[in-house]
C-alpha cells in the first residue's frame, strides 16, 4: 500500500469512528425522546378517572377527559372503580369545574377528593368549599313543571325544501330549519334551560317499579327535555335540503354529510345532533351532567341515515317499497356485505353518540298509531325495531309514540291495557306522546309519561303565544317559510 492510499485509509477509518460515534450519539438521543414520550403519554393520557363512576354514564367521563383521552382507548373500563383523579392541581380543578358547570357537584367534590395531594392542598380544598357552597343554593326542581320539546330532522337548505313541490307543505308544517332551530337554543340557553335526560326524572328499580328522581339546580335555571323524531333521512327527503347522515369524522365527533349540487360530500353541522354537540363543548351548562337529547327511531328505512333494516338484505317481494326499490336499483352492488358495513357504520355512531351524552327510543318500526294498529301489529312492530334498531343502536326502556298518538287517555295506564302490559314486559318504562300544554307528566308505580311540544312551522304560525316561555317566535322566525303554514 503506498503512503497516499494508507493515508487515504487512515482517514477513511478515522471518518468512520466518528460517523459511528455521531449515529452512537442519535441512538441514545431517540432512545431519550422515546422513553420520555411513553413517560409523558403515560402521564398525559392514563385516565384521570379510571373506570366509572356508577351513578354516570360512562360517556360523561369520557366528554370530560376529553378526545384525546378516549383515542387511547382506556376509559371507562366498566369495573366501576371509583374516580381516581392523578394530575396537576390546575388540571383537576379545571376537570372538576367543568363537572360542578354542568351541576355535578358531589362528582366534583368526590374528584378533587380522591386527588393524592387533596389533604395537603390548599387549592383544591378552597375549590371543593366553593362546590359545596354552590351545591347547598341549588335546590329540587318539580318534576311535574318540566317541559319537553321536539322537533325533526332540521332543514339545511330553505330553497330546496320550499321548492313548490308536493312534500312542501309538509315541511312547511312540521319541520324546523337550521336557522330557527340555533335561534330557539339560543333564546333558551339564555333564559337559563338546561337540557335532561328522562332518567334524570326517574329512576327505573329493579322490581320494575319506577320512582321520581331529582334534579338539583342553582336558581335560575329550569331543566327540560330536548327529544328528535325520524332521525332515519328517509328516502323521501333526498334533494329537499335535508342531511344524508350522521357520521363520526376524523376527531370522532359526529357530524352530518350533505350532498351538494355537484355531487360533492360537505361535512358539518347541518342537523340537531352535531349542533348541540358543538354548542355544549362552548356552553357546557346547557347540559345536566353532560345529558343531552333523545332521538327517536323508526327501523323501516334504517337508522341516522344507514339502510341498516332486513328488508335492503332479504329484498323480500312484497316488503320492498317503491322508494326502496329505487335506492336497490340506484345501488345494484348492495350486497349483504354493503348492508353489514351499514349496520357497522351506523353502530359506530350510535356509540359516538351515546358517549356524547345522547340517547335512543323507539318511536315504533313502522312509524304506527298502536291502538289504529292493534295489539297483534304491536307485537309484530316491536320484534322488528327490536331485532332492527335496537341491535344498531342499543337497548331502551323509552318509547316515543308516533303521530304523537298513546295508548291510552291522560288517565293513568293500567296492568289490563293490553299495550301497556305488552310494552312493559318488553321493557318499557317511559312512555312520551305529543302535547301542547307547557308540561304534562304522569308517574305511575311502573313508568312514567311526558307529553312533548313540538316546535315546528305549524305551532310557531299558529300559536305563538304558547311559545313565549322558550323564545319570540318573531325574532326565530324563517322568512324563507311560505305562509300561510297549511292548516292540518
Ligand atoms: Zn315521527
């Protein structure tokens, strides 16, 4: 080897000891940030509250922790541990304050409480003091005085829904657009309503037997009970402004699509479900222990927008309806595996849903007045939302009535009405119908009944006066809205 070439290798060697010494050196620094990121994940993303807490929903932790915490998949495991609260003092104050905003108070105290650090903490026994002092001004709200409205899908689009065609009046009367809905939330949050749930207003026993609860609010404030019907975006509705579903998006919050005129999917808040979401992450005190409304479901074109019932995958002859047949002939490729990925979807979102504070109830398969159908057509209707909607979105022990019809006069309803004895045995509890009084609720030994308002085009033309304790039907009002609303 000649003196160049040695020199050459030395120099060759020497750059390899140090490219070896320079990659030794960024090892060991990813090897740092690594260790460090899975001490700080471990840190930041182990629940503050493991497990849940028996008397809430698991979903109500699960909005208080917030998305991040819920994507690493360790939240409410079910075992019913109690909370144990691990963080800075700032942060579990800023986790309790927002239960205590949403009236929580024992769920506060009993949080920062079971913080290691409570006994020596100053900051957090201050915070606790101010809960108990908040929670001793609040007081029973009376059951029987509880309002409860309702409305349907909302109108996304005036011009499409209003267009002059034959679902027009329809609309015009039972609907709510988009605009009119936020301004009636509005006006309400501002008056001091505060959304529950009906088991807030119950409690449903062991025995069957269903007893008041109780609803403990800070002066000012009055509960009620926002419920949604038909929330199926049913076939009819395609092109007349309305939502196509309900989705949950990349961050998992639910949101709606719409198709636009292009053909082009928009993600938002285009309906009830994803507005409320987005108004109560603002507001949190529009909701009573992070509850939010009722959706009432019919089966018969499937659920939030999924084909999800039998009949899109036994196609029997003779069930098929016309609007059906054209969406089978519009989509030749739905297969049973196109409708399993409906089912599965729309589960998802249930479950999105549900963990958001939201609940389900039968509003009947078909969409039927019990007693125009008789007992047998109950029976049948009740197996098909059963093994139809309740195996998409989950079991319940609520049933919204459709046409706003009932079972049974304002009397309360006894064990020989064969409707009720059939919906009890099938595990109802709460029974809900249609009424224009500000509050009507009944509570038998085993269930409890509450009549709904309903804030649409018809009650906002024609009885505006019956709305003043919610908003000013003139400042909520749509000017898209023909009128007069056709009368019924
Ligand atoms: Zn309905």
């Amino acid at each position: 080897m000649e003196e160049r070439d040695l020199k050459l290798h030395q120099r060759r060697q020497q750059r390899r000891r140090n490219e070896l010494i320079v990659k030794c050196i960024i090892s060991l620094l990813v090897l740092i940030v690594v260790v460090l990121a899975v001490i700080l994940i471990k840190d930041v993303a182990v629940p503050q509250l493991t497990g849940k807490n028996k008397r809430e929903p698991r979903n109500y932790l699960e909005q208080l922790q917030g998305s991040s915490m819920s994507a690493v998949g360790q939240v409410g495991d079910g075992t019913g541990s109690s909370p144990a609260a691990v963080g800075t003092e700032a942060e579990l104050i800023a986790k309790a304050d927002r239960m205590a905003m949403q009236y929580d108070y024992d769920g506060a105290i009993a949080y920062l409480k079971s913080a290691e650090g409570y006994t020596a903490s100053q900051n957090l026994q201050n915070a606790v003091a101010g809960y108990e002092n908040t929670k001793s001004g609040c007081s029973a709200y009376p059951l029987d005085q509880i309002t409860h409205v309702f409305f349907h899908t909302m109108i996304k689009d005036n011009s499409k829904a209003f267009d002059g065609d034959s679902k027009e009046g329809g609309y015009n009367q039972v609907m709510t657009t988009m605009s009119e809905f936020e301004g009636i939330m509005q006006s309400m949050y501002e008056k001091g309503y505060v959304m529950v749930s009906l088991h807030d207003m119950c409690t449903v026993n062991s025995d069957g037997t269903v007893t008041r609860g109780e609803i403990r609010l800070p002066p000012g404030k009055t509960p009620f009970v926002l419920s949604q019907d038909d929330v199926s975006y049913y076939h009819y509705m395609d092109g007349d402004g309305f939502a196509q579903k309900l989705i949950v998006d990349e961050n998992g919050d639910v949101k709606n699509t719409y198709i636009e005129d292009d053909g082009s999917i928009s993600v938002g808040d285009y309906d009830m479900v994803p507005w409320i979401d987005t108004f109560v992450k603002e507001h949190p005190d529009f909701s009573y222990h992070g509850h939010k409304g009722i959706i009432a479901l019919t089966g018969y074109e499937g659920v939030l927008g999924y084909r999800t019932d039998e009949v899109y995958r036994t196609k029997e002859a003779g069930r098929v309806t016309e609007y059906q047949q054209k969406f089978l002939n519009e989509h030749p490729d739905f297969d049973e595996a196109a409708w399993q990925k409906e089912v599965t979807e729309a589960q998802k979102v249930a479950e999105a849903m549900k963990a958001n504070g939201w609940e389900f109830a039968s509003h009947t398969w078909g969409h039927i007045s019990p007693q125009a159908t008789g007992i047998d057509g109950v029976m049948k209707d009740t197996d098909r939302w059963l093994n139809n909607v309740a195996t998409v979105v989950g079991d319940t022990d609520v049933i919204i009535f459709a046409f706003g019809a009932d079972i049974g006069g304002w009397q309360p309803y006894t064990s020989d009405n064969p409707y009720f004895s059939y919906l009890k045995e099938k595990g109802f509890n709460i029974y809900c119908n249609v009424d224009s009084s500000k509050n009507w609720v009944q509570f038998g030994d085993n269930y409890m009944r509450q009549g709904r308002r309903n804030l649409d085009g018809y009650r906002m033309y024609y009885n505006p006066e019956m709305l003043s304790d919610l908003f000013d039907v003139s400042s909520v009002w749509d000017n898209a809205r023909p009128t007069p609303v056709p009368e019924m």
